[in-house]
C-alpha cells in the first residue's frame, strides 16, 4: 500500500482541525507569557471565557493549568508531524527555498510546550519519540525514509528552534528557570502523599473503592496516615479532587476492577499499535499509526496527572479513539424504527436535563459575581439556600460561594448572618473536612460567642494541616480570649504588643482555593 493513498478522511479533518486550533492555542498562550514577563503575576482573566491568568512564567494557556495544556500541545505536535510528513499536496505546494517558512508553526508550538515547564510533557514526549524511532528503525515505518528527510527537516527544525529559544529566554534573568524549579521539592513530596494515600483508600476499599468523586473526601484522614508513615514534611499534605496519578485514583475510587479495566485498556492500546506496526505491516497506514499515538500521551501523562478528569481533553481522547478503532473489524447494525425512536426519545430527554443544569450552575455563577461586585449577605442568601439544597449545585455554593459570604460577615462582624451561615460551615468542614474550611468554622464559632467550638474547629483545622500558620495564630487567640474571660482581665494585658485588630481575618488562609496541589 502506498504511503500516501492509505489516508483516512475523518481523521485527516480532526487532524487539521487540531493544527488549526493548536496554533491559536500557542499565540494565545505566548501572549499570556509576555504579558506575564511585562506586567508581572494577575488574577483576572486576560481574555475574558478564553484564556486565563497566570501568576508564573508557566504558561498554562486557555487549560489554566501547564500540565494539561502540553498535553494538548503534544498532540498538536503529532498532528503537525502526520501533516508535514504524510500530506504530499502541502509537501509539494511550497518550492524548496520557501520551505523554511513551515518550521515557524512548529517552533511556535515547541516553544510555548517547552514553556509550559511541564516535566511530566517532556517524559511523554520523549517515550513517543523513543516509539517512533524503534518503528523506523525496525525499519517498519518510513521505510523510504531517504525520501522522506526533506519533509521532516522542518520539523525537526521547528522543535529545535523552538527549545532554542526556550533556552534563550531563561539566560534573561532566569524568569524561565525558575517556573521549573518553584515549588518543585513540595511538589515532588506532595504527589508521594498523594499516590501512597490512593494505595491506602485502594487497600481498605480493594473490590469497590471509595467511590468515584469521593477521593478528596478520604483524602482528609489518609493523607494523615500516609504523610507520617513516609515520613515527608507537613507541607506535602494537600487539598485537591486528584490524585496525580490516574492509575491509583481508580484504584482508590473504583477499586481493582476499575484499576485493572482502565489498565488493560493502556495495554491493549499500546499492544495493538506494536503489534499492527511491526507484525502486520501497518506502518505504512499513517491514519493507523496516528490514530494510535495521539492516545498514548493520555496514559503516559496519567501517571503524574489527571487527564481523564478533564473534560475537553477527555472528549479528545474519544475522538481519537474512534479514529483508532476504525481500523479494526466493521461491525454493522441496522436498529429497527422502535429503537430509532427510543434513541430519539432518550437524547431529547438529556438534552432537556442538560439545559436544565447548565442554568442552574449559571445561576451560581451569576450569584459568585455578584458577590464579588458587592452584593450584601442579606441580598444573597435566598439564593444561596436554594443552591445550597439542591444536589446539583450543592457541591460549589459550600465550597465556592459560601467562603465568600463567611468573607462578608466576618468583615462586618454581622453575629445574625454568621448564626444563618454557620449550619452550611458545619456541612462543608464535615463534607470535604480540610483545614481551610474547619478554620472558616472556627471564626465563624468564635464570631458568635461560641469559644469551645471554635477551639475544637481550630483544632482539627491544625490536624489537617500542622503547619498553617494562621490557625495556630487563631488558636492563641481564642485561648487568651477564654483566659480573660475567666479571670476578669482585659485581653490587651495577655498581649506585649498590640492586640491583633484582624484577629478574624489572619492573612495567608487558604480561602477555598483548589490550587494547593501540585504542578
């Protein structure tokens, strides 16, 4: 079969569609790095519903996180490679001497995946290269590889031109650097905390797991166990919904059956992609052996990230693998006009409870921002109730709306609204038990008179998590309050210094942030 004739027209259009996509991708993220590098960290979005912030020279593209967008970048790379090599119009449209205009995409792309810092990319794209390489080698795959070297010099010269600059930035003041090296001892500490709590949760729980969506939940009490049994410092104990690697999350959530079918499905991918190159002579079917190196970078990234929990890179991965399973033996099925029908009925019902969601979730959304323009406690906890008892929307009005109405009401000392708010900070430190939220009990106790319980909550916020500076601050402050109650004494003569104005609003608290977990 001729190279050239073997190509699959569906998958050649996903192809191009993520080139076109991964270009704008890269611009847009080169624009978040120099706007990083000339105005230094922001917390709002850059390009409002497109491309968020960054408060590092990582570039983390319209993902928000560097991780998952070199993913994507990879396989943009892989795309770019399938078109530069195996598309013979646009091999032959440029004459040589403007060819080295095709490299400028590919450097484009290179640089911004190099400036994503991701360690966890480079590894996967290095073991695809590796793959490539056994193929050629083998001499299974490009076997007119003489032929091919003018299609692939500029390719190979984008990515080289692309780690060259890459390599250039970080000589200018070593903004580059350090994106790589920030945080990354807490980073490598945290993620064993993380992965030797999943084999915990996976043991305790062997045939079912914990359940899916459960894993921070068990995360709380794990990580404690995990944390003293390695022996790592408290700063590895983290607050997130993952466990850095997807292997022992399903392990952890779903148990051993989840754990050996989403295992078996890596291997059976990567064994069909071996074996169909170098068995059956499949290397000469570039559909056949993109479609199945576009899966790989999913499980290869699985082992220090969470890809199958990200939704679009998720509905990617579909797609690619349908284009995979293309190649294999045609099963036709012919339903009958009742089944047809039943199909339709179904998809209109879901397509009715999807909008019925979404405007629940944009209900939140809206309520989020109008809090943050200045829309009172008061004004907002109808709403806020009524999200709060739905099961739909419960989840992110305790976790993201209520730490800015406790905000609100601790800032205006308003004893009334944080007696309304308090069952709500009782559900959420019981629901998800982190530090940040006991704290959040704990003023909110204290707030209203209540010292024991707000000692307790300061304790359990300081179990979570021993080394949280702030509770230890408010835990000081609680028992110098209950001393000067009990012995008559003002509370300025248990303090040298000033008595702490802002004793409800220690600074540096995590504040219902899910970024406390690593790159």
């Amino acid at each position: 079969m001729h190279l050239e004739t073997a190509r699959c027209r569906p998958f050649e259009f996903m192809v191009d569609m993520v080139c076109i996509l991964g270009v704008f991708s890269a611009i847009f993220g080169l624009f978040q790095y120099f706007w990083f590098w000339q105005f230094g960290p922001e917390t709002q979005m850059l390009i409002p519903y497109v491309l968020l912030s960054t408060t590092n020279a990582r570039i983390t593209g319209m993902y928000g996180q560097p991780n998952l967008f070199a993913l994507f970048l990879i396989l943009v790379l892989l795309a770019c490679s399938y078109r530069y090599i195996h598309a013979d119009v646009q091999a032959s449209r440029l004459v040589s001497r403007h060819g080295w205009l095709r490299l400028i995409p590919v450097a484009l792309i290179a640089f911004v995946f190099f400036q994503t810092g991701s360690r966890n990319g480079m590894l996967s794209l290095s073991l695809i290269g590796c793959l490539v390489a056994y193929f050629v080698l083998k001499g299974r795959y490009l076997s007119n590889f003489r032929q091919m070297v003018g299609r692939l010099l500029p390719l190979l010269g984008g990515l080289l031109v692309g780690y060259g600059l890459y390599r250039l930035m970080a000589l200018d003041g070593g903004a580059t650097r350090s994106m790589v090296s920030a945080g990354g001892d807490v980073s490598i500490d945290t993620r064993f905390v993380l992965w030797y709590s999943s084999l915990l949760m996976g043991l305790e729980h062997p045939w079912a797991g914990v359940g899916f969506g459960n894993f921070n939940y068990f995360l709380a009490d794990t990580q404690v166990v995990a944390q003293e049994k390695i022996r790592l410092l408290y700063e590895a104990r983290s607050y997130t919904n993952w466990s850095h690697n997807e292997y022992l999350q399903m392990l952890a959530e779903g148990g051993i059956p989840a754990f050996l079918l989403f295992t078996g499905l890596a291997l059976w991918i990567l064994k069909r992609l071996i074996y169909g190159v170098v068995k059956e002579g499949r290397g000469d079917d570039p559909a056949y052996v993109y479609s199945h190196l576009m899966l790989l970078p999913f499980f290869f990234m699985a082992f220090f990230s969470w890809p199958f929990r990200f939704a679009p890179l998720l509905a990617l991965f579909a797609v690619f693998l349908g284009c995979a399973l293309a190649h294999g033996p045609t099963v036709t099925w012919s339903p009958s006009r009742a089944t047809r029908v039943t199909f339709q009925g179904v998809a209109l019902c879901a397509l009715a409870l999807t909008i019925f969601l979404a405007t629940l979730e944009a209900k939140a959304a809206a309520l989020r921002d109008a809090l943050r323009e200045g829309q009172t406690v008061e004004e907002s906890f109808t709403d806020f109730q009524q999200l709060a008892y739905n099961p739909q929307t419960r989840y992110v009005t305790l976790t993201r709306i209520l730490p800015q109405l406790t905000q609100q009401v601790l800032e205006s000392q308003d004893k009334t609204q944080a007696l309304r708010l308090i069952p709500f900070a009782e559900d959420l430190a019981e629901m998800e038990r982190a530090y940040w939220q006991w704290l959040l009990l704990s003023r909110l106790y204290f707030l209203v008179g209540l010292l024991d319980e707000a000692r307790a909550a300061a304790e359990m916020s300081i179990h979570q998590q021993p080394v949280h500076e702030p509770a230890w601050q408010f835990l000081h402050y609680i028992d110098m309050t209950r001393a000067a109650r009990a012995t008559g004494r003002p509370i300025e003569s248990f303090f040298p210094g000033a008595v702490p104005a802002d004793h409800l609003f220690l600074e540096n608290d995590h504040g219902g942030n899910r970024t406390a977990q690593p790159e």
